[in-house]
C-alpha cells in the first residue's frame, strides 16, 4: 500500500531524525571512549563510562529500532519497495546487524560503568575492554556514514525480484494481463471444462442423452 504524499513526508522526517540521531550519538559515545581511554584524571574516566551507559541504552539503541521500523515503513510505503534494490537490501542488512552488534557491545559498556562505579581506575586497567568501546565506536560510526551514503547515492542495481516486478508492471502498462491474471484464468477455465465434462458423462450434458 502506497502512503499519501503527506504520511509520506511525516515518514521520511522520522526515519531522517532517527537515522542522524543514531549517527551523532554514536559518534558522542566514541568522544566519551577516547577520553575514557586516554584521560589521566580518574573522575573524568568515570564520567566518560557511565555517560556511555547512559546514552547508549537511552539514546542509541532506542534510536537505533526507530531507523530500522521507520526505514521498513518507507521501504514498504513507497514505490522503492523493500526488496526490489540492492542499495535498499544493503542498508537493511546493515542496519539489522549494526543494530544486534549494538546490543552485544553495550553489555562491555555497562560492565565498565559497573567497574568505575565501584573502584578508581588506574592507566593500565581493563584497557582491552577501554579499547574494544573505541573500536566499537568508530567501526558504527563508519558503517552508519555508509548507510547514509547509500541513502543519498541510491546506486542503481535491481534485485531479481525488482525486475519481475518491473517487467510484469510493463506488461501491465503495454495492456497485457499480469502473470497471475493468466494463471487465474486458465485455471476457472479448465475447472468450467472438467465440469462440462463430467456432467456429460453422467447424463446431465450438453443437450442430454435419450
């Protein structure tokens, strides 16, 4: 079902703020990790860790499932479809596995707001998980920037599926019936035929037997 050009609008402006949302925020915990990483006072490396916390449970991830549900509205909304272009089945499978990786990568978050809420960290102390947040941070910021190319660009490219569809909409435009039509008809003609058929034979038929 297409959108109205008005929930349209309304659509793209949600899927637009979350999906920018989702990208600033995250490089905002990519800030906090570096200065929890490098900073030599022991309240600012606290600071950093539980604003981490904070912010990825109560601004990434939730803005995360707001770009996903409003990317597959406008997806299934409009005449791009969900499935019909590459870019499209790209940015989803991208979005769908930044979005659980978000969800594995927050619990390093919160055991580290956990450590610095009980103890003062020293330079050297759980600096493998100080710096997988690092990475973490700056691997979705370049897979984020990538989806937003991909939204921008829109490279061309139909799937398999994309181009049944196309060609079965150009056979609808040239006057032909469309695949399903043809099937349709075919079969309530053959069920018509069978019946005339079998009514022959017991008697009932075309002008019946005396």
């Amino acid at each position: 079902m297409t959108m109205t050009p008005g929930v349209r609008k309304l659509a793209l402006t949600a899927h637009i703020t979350s999906s920018v949302g989702w990208l600033g925020s995250v490089a905002g915990f990519l800030a906090l990790a570096v200065a929890g990483l490098m900073s030599q006072d022991a309240q600012i490396v606290r600071a950093s860790y539980v604003a981490i916390e904070l912010v990825g449970w109560c601004v990434i991830v939730p803005l995360s499932v707001a770009s996903l549900l409003t990317g597959l509205v406008q997806s299934l909304g409009t005449t791009w479809g969900l499935f019909r272009h590459y870019w499209i089945v790209a940015k989803l499978l991208i979005t769908v596995v930044a979005s659980i990786l978000l969800l594995v990568h927050m619990q390093v978050a919160s055991r580290m707001a956990d450590v610095v809420a009980g103890t003062t960290l020293a330079a050297g102390d759980f600096r493998g998980m100080r710096i997988q947040l690092v990475a973490d941070g700056a691997g979705a910021v370049v897979v984020l920037v990538i989806a937003t190319a991909l939204s921008v660009f829109k490279p061309q490219g139909l799937t398999p599926f994309g181009r049944r569809q196309l060609a079965e909409s150009e056979r609808e435009s040239n006057g032909s019936a469309p695949r399903w039509v043809w099937i349709a008809g075919v079969s309530v003609g053959a069920l018509v035929l069978l019946f005339v058929v079998i009514k022959h034979l017991t008697g009932g038929g075309l002008g019946a037997h005396h």
